[in-house]
C-alpha cells in the first residue's frame, strides 16, 4: 500500500515494458513490511543526466535501479563509484549517501558470484574464463576479480573488447593474471557464458563443452530457459552448474543490502517473485 | 501490481507524509484493473520547476496531482491553463496534451461544485457566499463562477484576499456579480465555510447560522469531523447540508476524466479507499 510514506526506488531505463524488478523487489517489501516500492521510470536518454539529479533530491528516494541506456552514462553522473563500476565502466545501482554524493555500484556479477559461493565453490585463488566481454561479461570479471579470482581469461568475437575489459582489470587489480588467449575451457575452475547464445534454437555452444573439466563450475546467463544447451552438455559431463535465473536472485540481496533495505535468501525473492523463469 | 506498463501519476509536494490520495486513487485504480498509480514525489520547492519539466517527459507518465507547496508556482510552468487556474492563480493537477504541453486545471473546487449538483440543487443562475478567500475559498468560488452563479459573496478576515479574488473573478466572468459586502448569509441559495474554523474545538461558527434560511444550501472544507458544529447549525434550521468529505470525493472522478482514466461515481471510490474519515 503506497502512502506518503512510502520510499521510492526509481527503476530507470526505456523502454520499461519488459522490466523485471518491480515484480521480484515489490512482493518482497509487501511481505515484510517495507514501506518502499520500485518505480520504473522510462527516462530518455537526453533527460536523464538532469532527472538522474532531481530524482537524488526527492526527500522519499531510497536509490535507483538503473538500466538500459543509462548504465554507462551513469558513470559519468556519480559522485563516488565502486571499483565494480569503475572495471566495467557502468552502474546499475545508484544511492544517496549522508552528504548528498551520489554513490554507485553494479551487481550484474555480483549475482554471479553469489550463485558460485552459495553452491559451495571458492572464488579466492581460482582461475575462470568469461565468455563474451559485453555489459554482463565485465560486470562477472569485475566481479570474479573483486571476489579474489587468480587468474581469469576472457573471450570475445570482437577481440578490442576483451582487450580493454583486460586493461581495466590489470589496472584496478594488478595481483590479478588476466589472458586473453581464447576460449579454450580447459583447466579453469569457472568457466561462464556471458554471451547471448543459447537465447536462440539452433545457436551454437559459446565453448566447447568437451573441453571443460567435470570439477569445472560451468555457469550462464542467458535465462530464456531454465537450463541451456550448454549447461545441460555441461551437467551430463559432471560438472556442477548454475542457470541465469540464479544469477538474477543472488543479486537482489546484494542491493537490497546496498540500499540500507532489510536483505534476504534468493530463495524466499524467488518464491515472492510475481514472475516464473 | 506495479510492472514496466504502470502509468505514474505523480503527486508533488512536501513533505509527502499526509498525503491521502495514494490511499484513494490506488485501490480504485486496483479494483478496475486499471495499470496507473499514484506515487508521492517529496520534490523541494527549489527543485520544483526543472523536476515538473522532466517527469512530464518519462515515457510512463499520466499525469500530476500538485499539493502544497507547489501549487501557485506551477501556474507559472503551464503551457495552458484552465479559467479556474487563472482566478484561483493555483493549480493542482497537470496532464500532458498529444502534442507535450503540459496543460493544468484545479479541481479542488470543482468537487463542491459536482457535489451541490449531485444532492439535487442548482448552480446556475444561483447566489452563492463563500467564507474564506484563500487557497481552497478561491478554488470553490472559481467553480461556481464555471458552473454558472449568477451571484457571489466573498468574505475573508484579510479584507484584501477577498477583493483580488473578486478581480479576478470578475475579469473572468464579466456577467457575474461579485460583492465584497460582509458575511451575511441572509439570502444567499448557497452558504460555504471556506475557512479552517471547525478544525479545533471552540472555534466560532464562520457565519451567524440565525440569518442563514431553511432553504439555503450549506457546505463545508473541514474534513475533521464528519458533522463540524456549522453543519450541525445549519441542519438544525433545516438546510440540506454537505460535509467536507463529499467535497474531497466528489473531486476525485473529475481529475480521473481530466487524466484520461475511466471515471466512477464519489460512493464507489469512498468505498474502496484505505482511508476512513
């Protein structure tokens, strides 16, 4: 029940017709008494560095939801970014701290990283190879590197990709061994498909699944079926997995806690949630 | 449920924490399946002009309901205004037209007005006084005027109130007579106490109920109390009378119909709202 009372998170993007996170974080609050509720708001991009400001200066704003087309340019808008953002050179999640600074942060693979340690794997010392150096690929090795990975190869089909998203790891990480070798799965710990292969019949696998240890943790992102191709030649090789949809549950916690909100499981969000994967 | 198609109706003003109209406008909007919501934006007046502009440009917006302290600023921020915002010199509720314009009325008073009508009286040609010239006075005097009054007799403690409204009214609406003679309510069809007298216990009656006569019409803003001592008066010497809260639902299908939403009748919406007075 929205009251005066009530703290908005503006959910900004455009268009807002498919958004997800109204329908996962509001059945959440209702349930537990948290007077706050996701708001999309389909800003254009031309208004967005000014709105992004006022919208910070509503004295009921708890934080923002950001996503396409504003994650990058949100990192230009921020007052302090996390070394997430700063890797991946965009944010998904923004809040107000004390003093009026906008604060931001990206939980993409964040979920990721959750999903990996919930399941019993370590992340600190181990390798992994990110398919796809996109949006949600850096945000996975952002991740992975801030989680204490060792070693982490990335891949994409446009080699400059890979490339920067490698520099901006050595950066900010210099401990960090980044390769940009290939996709061979052979011998990491973790080996993640952050490509949107799989999304379509017919697509081809994003590596080759023969290669990949079965002590390999094989996870995905592409959620438009609970198990793709590639997990599923993945699990009949032995190898433990972890779909997309996971991912997205692991990361509401993560901005809950971000927002100052009460956190939880991802299994009571997924049980909450008013959407089935 | 609030999804990516949600329409937002935002309600500007601060603080937001009194806010009555999320509780109104919600469940109605629930109970019909109609996807809008009302949202309460704590927007600072320092922020008001530049936030007005851009929320009116989010791809999902519906419309605004403008409360205190925006009110007399927005007039200024509209591309059209009704007559009742130019004599009223505020507005409270804003919409965008096909073309983007942002066009305001006020219906604050337009609720009085709908509500005289429905309890079987007329306005046009009829002789109204309205105690009280300020924001709400101004608002009731303003609808009357629309609605066709051939008469009206404004009273406000600040002399100078009552007679820039009467400007006003008159450049407006050259046909109408409009006195600044006293509080009298002898011969009056309709008497309405504009002011906040009512509010606490022991305050004076707004007018001497001796010279109102049985067949005038008397109305009432203060919502505190069902019946306020005014209303009990006028009842005892055989008025019809009309309590504060009528006014405030009967307003509600009027800014419905100015938004574009399917309208409904002030007893479907008083039954379906989470508020109780």
């Amino acid at each position: 029940m929205i009251s005066g009372r009530t703290h908005i998170i503006a959910h900004l993007g455009v268009p807002t017709e498919s958004f997800k996170a109204p329908m996962i974080y509001n059945p959440y609050f209702e349930e537990r008494g948290i007077d706050a509720v996701v708001m999309p708001m389909g800003c254009e991009a031309e208004d967005y560095p000014a709105f992004l400001r006022l919208v910070f200066r509503l004295r009921n704003i708890a934080g923002a939801l950001i996503t396409m087309p504003h994650k990058v340019c949100t990192v230009g808008l921020l007052d302090e970014s996390s070394t997430t953002v700063k890797v991946c050179g965009a944010c998904n999640a923004v809040r107000r701290d004390a003093e009026g600074r906008l604060v931001g942060d990206m939980f993409d693979g964040e979920g990721f990283v959750r999903g990996v340690l919930r399941k019993g794997r370590r992340i600190e010392g181990a390798s992994a190879l990110v398919v796809g150096s996109g949006g949600v690929g850096s945000a996975i090795a952002a991740s992975l590197a801030n989680a204490g990975a060792r070693r982490l190869g990335l891949f994409d089909t446009r080699a400059e990709s890979a490339e920067k998203l490698a520099n901006r790891l050595r950066t900010h990480y210099p401990e960090l061994k980044v390769v940009t070798d290939g996709k061979d799965p052979k011998g990491y710990d973790i080996v993640v498909n952050a490509t949107p292969l799989g999304m379509n019949d017919g697509d081809p696998l994003p590596a080759d699944v023969n290669r990949i240890d079965p002590s390999t943790f094989v996870g995905e992102v592409v959620m438009k079926q609970e198990e793709t191709p590639f997990l599923a030649a993945a699990r009949a090789r032995g190898c433990m997995i972890q779909v997309g949809t996971d991912m997205l549950f692991e990361q509401i916690p993560a901005y809950l806690e971000f927002f100052g909100f009460p956190s939880t499981t991802p299994e009571e969000l997924r049980r909450l949630a008013k959407i089935r994967y």
